[in-house]
C-alpha cells in the first residue's frame, strides 16, 4: 500500500479498508499465538499500513476541518 494511492482514495474508502487491515491483523495475532504463523513480515507490514491509512484519515479530516 503506497501513500499516494491511499491519498486518491475517499474517507469511506479508507474507512473499509482499515477495518480490513485490523481483521487481518486480529486474523494474524491469532495464528501466531497458535504457532500457525508463516509469514512473520507480514504483521509489520498490516500494522505499518494501519499507520498509514490513519494518517492520511486525519490528514483528511484535518483540511476539511480548516476549510470550513
């Protein structure tokens, strides 16, 4: 997930998928305390982009709040 696409994209947009990467990320904490986890890197990689899709969610709310 890049930032510029995440940019181009609407709140509601953005909105689905951070509730897309949480269940992933819940999905992934879950295997790995069952020892079903294959893939370590891609608990960074669902949290990093869980970081991401917040800022840019704030980064949104925060033009709109100072254009009024």
């Amino acid at each position: 997930m890049n930032a510029h696409e995440l940019r181009d994209k609407t709140p509601d947009q953005l909105r689905e998928d951070l509730a897309n990467l949480k269940k992933e990320s819940f999905n992934l904490r879950f295997q790995q305390a069952t020892s079903q986890l294959e893939n370590t890197a891609r608990m960074r990689k669902v949290r990093r982009d869980t970081a991401r899709v917040l800022t840019i969610l704030n980064e949104k709310a925060a033009t709109a709040a100072s254009a009024e």
